[in-house]
C-alpha cells in the first residue's frame, strides 16, 4: 500500500474509527502500566488515649461534710439586724456577693375574687306557652258574616268588608258579638267562579279595639234563599260565590275570525320539499300571504290575552252570606285599641270595663 493510499483511508470514517480504537487502546495499557508500578501507603492507626492514669485502677471516694442549718432572715424592720453567726469548726462557707434582703410579705394576703362565669340560656329558643284569658275560644270557630259592601274580582286587592250576624259564645262568654267589622282582601277564583280571600282578617269592635285573626272565607248557601232556612249541598265550600259578567261578548268570535283567518292565509301560502321538509317558496305570491298571517296571528294572541285578563270577572253583591273558618284560637285579651298593646292607665280601664 502506498502512503497516499494510507493517508486516505485515514480521512474517511472507518479509517477515524480504526485511529480512535488505536488511541484508546494505547492509553488503557499505559493506565495498567502506571496502576501496577503504584504502592499505596500504610496508614498507622494510633490508639486514643483514656482516663486512665499510669494504668492504675480507678478507686471511688466518698467525702462527708458536716451541714449547716439553714436560717432565714427575719423582715425587715427600723430596728438594726442581728450579727450573723459565725460557722462551726470543720465547716466551709464561700460568699461571692452581699446578702441580698428577701422581699417583705405581708401577714395578711388581700382575697383574690373569683372570676365572672357566663352561662347561656338553655331555655331561649324554647316558646313559652301562652296564658289564656278566660274570655277565650278554641280553634275551629265558624263566624257567620254578611258583606256590606260589593265584592268585585276585577281588582286583585279589592276589599271584603263585612259585619257578624250572630254573638260568638264559649263556656257561657260573649267572645265576639254581633255587630263586630271584618275585614280582609279577595283573590280571584276563575276555576270555580268564585271569589277567594286571603287568610289574614282583622276583627274591629265597636268600641274601636283590633285583633288580627288568621280564618279562611267560606261560602254560606240556604236550602231555601226565600226565608234563608236550612242549608245547601255547597254549604261551607271555600271561598264567595258570585255571577259573572263578561266585559266582552264578541272577544270570543273576533279570537275566532281571526284565528280561522290565519290558519287560511298559512294554507294559501305556496310550499316547497326539502330534505328539511316543506318550507314557504321565496315567491313574490307567498309575501301578502306571509304579512297577513302574522297580523292575524298577533291579533289572535292579544284577544287572547285580553279574554284572560279582563275576559270576564266574578261579582259578589252586598248582603252576602258566608263564614269565617278561624285558624287559630281566638283570645279576647288580644284585642286592644289601635292595633297595639295597651300602653296607658285609662286604656287599660276602659278595656276591661268593655270587655265580657
């Protein structure tokens, strides 16, 4: 082989190859070589030293010093201290500092109060049971009423005011006599053509005294409405009957017409099939029919709208007789002027010489 043709082999990639193995397999054999001409150095381990001295065995000793008793200063007072006493024979004593005074203590120690202790009432959220007057009558008492003014379902707060036909009686005591106010504030019953009140009613006396009630308006038929004796099938059923009054006798046939009109319109309209199914054809034919069904459909809607809101109402003349179905227990005592507790002397007088 020429040396050209060795230089060559040495520039490509298997003759790099062949030159790096050559360089590293001659620095492993000179490692070995130097590895093995090495010798490591010795380390002599030198034993620590112990406590002992010169070997001799340790012997334990005891030493025994005579105590001094201890005695505390007395307090200290205008007159001068006593010397103090000089120590035994055989004792040591070693002072570093001046004897320091103890703090004085008095004889007598001012009491130390005990501290505040907080309890919460385990009674607190627990409703105390009410005391009840004499003048009282149990749950479930059935007033009967008459209206004295006109009950009209057009207003959502339309009043019901009323007068007690008859005295309210328990255990031999005038509860409520006739004559007495009620008032409440009718809803509008449109399923059954009646109208409902709310449960809260106010009781007013003639002498000017209230009490809040909690009852529920139940409707009073007679058997015979000529001399009002005995009493109907629909006796005691919930709320006032009534007549009711249409404010509009042709809403019904315009909601009609109109609706027929735009179902008309909706069939006149031409269609077209898509894979979405028929849809109206953009045709300048379709739009009259297109306008006219929604107008007419609007129209429909707020006819609609008018019948259920102002459609027809429920009217309960004056002179009506009904029920009040009490809720709660009704305590004379409850009762006070103005609505509120009664504050004054003469109120108080006056109240008891009105009351049973």
């Amino acid at each position: 082989m020429k040396p050209r043709d060795f230089l060559n082999f040495l520039k490509t990639k298997s003759g790099k190859l062949v030159v790096f193995g050559a360089v590293f397999a001659g620095g492993l054999i000179i490692f070995s070589v130097l590895r093995q001409h090495h010798t490591p150095t010795e380390v002599a381990a030198t034993p620590l030293a112990t406590n002992s001295v010169s070997g001799k065995p340790e012997v334990v000793q005891t030493v025994l010093r005579p105590m001094q008793v201890f005695n505390p200063p007395p307090p200290k007072t205008n007159q001068p201290s006593p010397p103090p006493q000089r120590p035994t024979s055989g004792s040591t004593t070693f002072t570093n500092s001046s004897p320091q005074p103890l703090p004085v203590v008095p004889s007598r120690q001012p009491e130390s109060l005990t501290p505040i202790s907080l309890f919460a009432d385990s009674t607190a959220g627990i409703p105390r049971p009410k005391k009840l007057s004499a003048a009282y009558a149990p749950f479930g008492r059935m007033i009967p009423c008459e209206t004295v003014i006109t009950v009209d379902s057009s207003s959502m707060q339309t009043p019901i005011v009323g007068l007690v036909t008859e005295n309210i009686f328990y255990g031999g005591r005038l509860i409520i006599p006739a004559g007495t106010e009620v008032h409440g504030t009718a809803q509008t019953d449109r399923q059954r053509e009646r109208i409902a009140g709310n449960t809260s009613w106010t009781l007013v006396w003639q002498d000017g005294e209230e009490m809040q009630l909690k009852a529920i308006a139940l409707d009073r038929e007679f058997d015979n409405n000529t001399n009002q004796s005995g009493w109907a099938i629909t006796d005691g059923s919930a709320g006032l009957r009534g007549e009711i009054i249409k404010s509009d006798n042709l809403a019904d046939i315009k909601l009609f017409a109109a609706t027929f009109l735009s179902g008309a319109a909706n069939a006149l309209t031409e269609k077209q099939q898509t894979v979405f199914g028929p849809i109206n054809s953009p045709t300048l034919n379709n739009a009259p029919f297109a306008g006219a069904q929604a107008v007419l459909q609007t129209y429909a809607q707020q006819i609609y709208d008018s019948i259920q809101k102002n459609g027809f109402y429920v009217r309960v003349p004056s002179g009506k007789q009904f029920y009040l179905y009490v809720l709660q227990t009704i305590d004379r005592a409850d009762a006070s002027f103005g609505g509120v507790g009664i504050t004054s002397e003469t109120d108080d007088q006056s109240a008891t010489t009105s009351k049973p």
